[in-house]
C-alpha cells in the first residue's frame, strides 16, 4: 500500500541518523583518532607528523568513513524536516529550515573530510600547507555551528507546535533542544584562541558541542521513530485513534 | 499581610546579609584566605539554596527535582573549594 | 510522603490534600532548560577553576584589579529584583493582579541598573587597557560576565514582555506558566551572579 510504502523509505531515511553517528564515532573520532585530534598549539612540524606519519592511515581511512557518513545525513536531516512539516502544516518554513540546515551541515562535513584528507596526502608537502588545510578543516567544522543552531532551534519551535496530549517529541526534550542550541555558541571560540577549552581541540568549542550535536540527531530520531510507528498503528483498522494528529488529514502526505 | 512579614520578604533581608557579609566582611585582611574563601562560597551556596527553594519555589517541587538541583549546588560548592584548596597558595 | 503530585496546574484538585502538592512551576518541559543551562555553567565553571590552577599568581594580580564593590552592589540590585519578581508570581497565585505589573517592573528596573553598574565596570576596565584577549584571566572574566549578561538582557526583555501583559490582566491563578517561567528563568540569572561574584571577584 502506499501509505505502507511511505512509511519503509521513512524509516529508512531516519535510521541514516543512526547509521551518521555510529560511522562518525567509529570511523572519524575512533579510526582518524578526533577524538584526541592534534591541538591547535602542536607546533608546524608536530602536526605535519601527526597528519602524515603516526595518524595517517587512520585520517584517510577514519575521514574516508566520515564523508560517507556525511552523506546519509542528507537524507536523515530530509526526513527530520518531514516529520516536523506534518507537526507545522502548511508554508512549513521551520521544518524545511531543519532540513537545509542538515543538508548544509551534510555538506560542510564532506569538505572537512577532503580537507584532512589532504592534510595527510602527500607526505613531502610542506607543514605550513598541512597546518593550514588541517585549521581550515576545524575552522569550518565548529564555525558551523551556526547552522547546526539554526537547525535545532527551528525543531524546537516546530515541537512547541504539537498540541496533542502525547506530542511527537516530549517538552523536556524539546528544552533541552532549546538549550543545546543555544549552548552551541562556545564553538565560536576557535577563531580567538589556540589553546584552551576555547581552541578547536577544547572542551567547550569541541567536545562539548559534538556531544551536544550526536544527542539531538540521535533522540529526535528515536523520537521520530516511535511517531512513525504510532502511524503505522494508527493507518491499521481497527486499532484505536488515541492520538489525532494536529495536523488535517489532508496534510498527511504533504507537499512541501 | 504587610510586605515586610512575608516569607519570600525574609528571605531576601537575610540574602542580603550574606552578601554583606562576603563581600565587605570576608574579603578583610584580617580573616585568613582559607577562613574567608571556605566561608565566602559557603554563603554563596546557601543563598543560591534560597533562592532555589522559596523564589524558585523548588521546596514544593517533585523531590527528585529538588534534589538534582540541590545536588547542583553541592558539587559547584565541592569543586570550586576542591580546586582552590588543589591550587598552590600565593600567601 | 502522602501528597498529591500534581503534573499541570490547570486540573483543580478533586479531594483535599494532607499537605501541598508537589509541582514545577511555568511551562510544561521548561525547567529541563534551566538543568541544562546550570549544567553548562558548571562546567564553564571548572574550565576557569582548571585555568586558575594553571597560573594563581596571574589571576590573583588580576582579580585584584577588579572592582568588588560596584559589582557587590550589582549582587545586591540582582537579588532585590529576583525578590521582587517573586512577589509579582506570588501575587498572581493570589489574583492581586494590579500588584503584578508593579513587581514586574520593579524587577525589569533592577535588571536594568545591573547593566548599567555593569557597562561602568566594563568601561573603567577597557579604558584601563584591560580588554578579554590582555591576559587568561581577563578572557574569562569578560567571557564569563558576557555570557551572563547576555542571559540578563534576554531575562530582562521576558519581564518586560510579561510585565506588559500582565497590564492587560493576561495572567491570573489559573493562567500564570509563562509568567512563572520567565520568572524562573530571571531566579536563574541571579543564581549564577551568586556564584559568579564570588568566583571572580572574592576568590583570593
């Protein structure tokens, strides 16, 4: 049926959320060792052996897996702005903004990949070329933040939306969305310092808001995953209509 | 009844005591550094523990609330002394 | 304990309690926000304790450039503003809405005389040559004062906002969350000048 149909390629599409966090801490913190990455205040010549003898392996094969992760965020983050639209209605102007911005985000991970990855390249060139492709890289991960910000802020006003007695996404959820997104900021920090939890190696301009990022793909997915199986249930006769979506049914296959 | 006999009104008479007393008291050369830093944060933590039970009204709140919050304040107070006590003295 | 728990104000109890039930005040979810920015802060606060433990010399000297009086005067303009606008949420409960608006601004003014006392400091600091990037010390100082005064504002334009509804008597007894949790939020940035004060200016 279509509507069964519909339902498969969606769920598909959000377990791309899942798979994105699970190659990301596998492939990019675990195999490309970001998760102890070479600090901004390594020294010229400590971070060229870094990214072209002892890790170099590990950052074509971790930023390898990464990219490709970074790919299925596309669809994920399309998915997120589907659900959110069914929530806002018609001129869904949160929830497309939720989606853009993942695909942005999507995309800018893909070139801090190919910038790591020339990073370690080419062993003879020189470290200030290595240096500067490897802070490009970081520059452009954690200044994203913004779009990351964006994102989650239009999920929360959009959850704030859904009225129904059992919304999509719990209240305490959606805050926290509201508070991480605005925690976000400290990630700004990288292009003041170079040393400290402010650098882009530090606790409050890194680790902080990566923790931050992997929670909310992963718990609005898990969320979003239950509200696709309460529709399933709920586009099965016979089974009780506990919870009438807020939206009419004629937007129930929206156009966006 | 009267401003002045309402509990929330009591309370802020007594947040701004302790503040006096950290502020201007404390900070004197004639209380030792550890006397004055233990007894500065000390006040600290219970007038954010007013704040947080009458003008947060966490004191009616469901208790695991109120104690995350209370705990909240326990490990802040726990660091900031566990630290200053861990960092060499200057005096 | 024997009290009802009551999730949502707006459902009247049905039989008499033997004591007060137990409720978080303000928008449904909203108090996840506040867990979350505390916790925030508390690590804000041990990445200036762990920088402070680097160099002590460094910021004691700096600490003591510092003017704890104006900002002493700052805590005690916070805390009488929370005061009242604890007065403002006790007075809806009450139904004394013409009090409301009253305490409301009272606080909005406080809040307002903080940034005032606060741009003074920055100014005298600046025109010292103290700027956020002179020394570790000085980043965290305007880095930590800045991100609270940008919860302050953000405080300060909520109580305005429901200071003016609560004009147009928009809150009472049985509709009062939004007020309560602009509330809470405003508790919140004095509870986090309580520690900052002491953490920045007090700590020899």
């Amino acid at each position: 049926m279509e509507d069964g149909g519909r339902l498969e390629t969606q769920k598909v599409a959000l377990w791309c959320n899942y798979v994105f966090v699970a190659l990301t801490a596998i492939g990019w913190l675990g195999i490309a060792h970001f998760i102890l990455p070479a600090r901004a205040d390594l020294g010229l010549d400590a971070t060229k052996v870094w990214y072209t003898q002892s890790h170099r392996m590990g950052v074509l094969v971790g930023c390898t897996i990464f990219y490709i992760a970074a790919g299925l965020l596309t669809p994920g983050s399309i998915q997120f702005g589907i659900m959110l639209a069914k929530i806002e209605g018609r001129r869904p102007v949160m929830a497309i903004t939720t989606a853009v911005c993942g695909v942005f985000i999507s995309l800018i991970v893909f070139f801090n990949c190919c910038a790591w990855v020339v990073a370690a390249y080419r062993p003879q060139t020189g470290a200030d070329v290595i240096q500067s492709w490897n802070d490009w890289a970081w520059m452009a991960f954690l200044l994203g933040w913004i779009y990351l910000t964006i994102e989650m802020l239009a999920t929360g006003i959009v959850e704030l939306m859904d009225r129904r007695p059992r919304p999509m996404v719990p209240r305490w959820m959606t805050w926290f969305t509201f508070g991480g997104a605005i925690a976000l900021f400290t990630a700004a920090g990288p292009a003041f310092t170079k040393s400290g939890p402010f650098a882009y190696h530090g606790l409050l301009a890194y680790y902080i808001p990566v923790a931050i990022w992997g929670a909310y793909i992963s718990l609005t997915t898990w969320f979003m995953m239950k509200e696709l199986g309460r529709e399933g249930s709920e586009s099965t006769p016979g089974v009780l209509h506990r919870d009438r979506p807020a939206v009419a049914a004629a937007d129930r296959a929206p156009a966006l | 009844m009267p401003l002045m006999r309402e509990r929330l009104t009591v309370v802020w008479i007594v947040l701004i005591t302790a503040t006096v007393v950290s502020t201007w008291v404390f900070s004197r050369a004639t209380f030792r550094p550890p006397v004055a830093v233990v007894g500065t944060f000390l006040i600290a933590a219970l007038k954010v523990r007013f704040v947080m039970l009458d003008f947060m009204e966490l004191r009616h709140a469901p208790v695991p609330v109120r104690v995350a919050f209370e705990s909240w304040i326990a490990l802040v107070t726990l660091l900031i002394l566990g630290f200053w006590f861990a960092t060499p003295s200057l005096h | 304990m024997s009290c009802t728990v009551t999730v949502q104000q707006s459902l009247p109890p049905t039989e008499p309690q033997p004591c007060k039930s137990q409720r978080l005040p303000g928008v449904d979810g909203f108090w996840a926000f506040i867990g979350f920015d505390c916790v925030i802060f508390a690590v804000l606060f041990f990445s200036f304790l762990q920088a402070r433990h680097g160099d002590p010399a460094l910021f004691e000297a700096s600490r003591r450039t510092l003017d704890s009086n104006l900002a002493g005067l700052n805590t005690i303009i916070l805390l009488t503003s929370s005061w009242m606008v604890a007065l403002a949420v006790q007075a809806v409960k009450r139904d004394e809405l013409d009090r409301v608006p009253r305490f409301v601004f009272g606080g909005v003014s406080a809040g307002l005389l903080f940034v005032l006392f606060k741009s003074v400091e920055y100014g005298h600091e600046l025109a010292a040559g103290i700027t956020p990037a002179t020394n570790a010390f000085s980043m965290w100082y305007f880095t930590l004062t800045g991100i609270h005064v940008a919860h302050l504002l953000v405080g300060t334009s909520l109580l305005a906002y429901v200071g003016t509804k609560s004009r147009q008597r928009a809150y009472h007894s049985r509709h009062r969350a939004v007020l309560e949790s602009v509330a809470t939020f405003w508790h919140l940035v004095d509870v986090l000048w309580i520690v900052l004060f002491p953490l920045l200016y007090l700590q020899r």
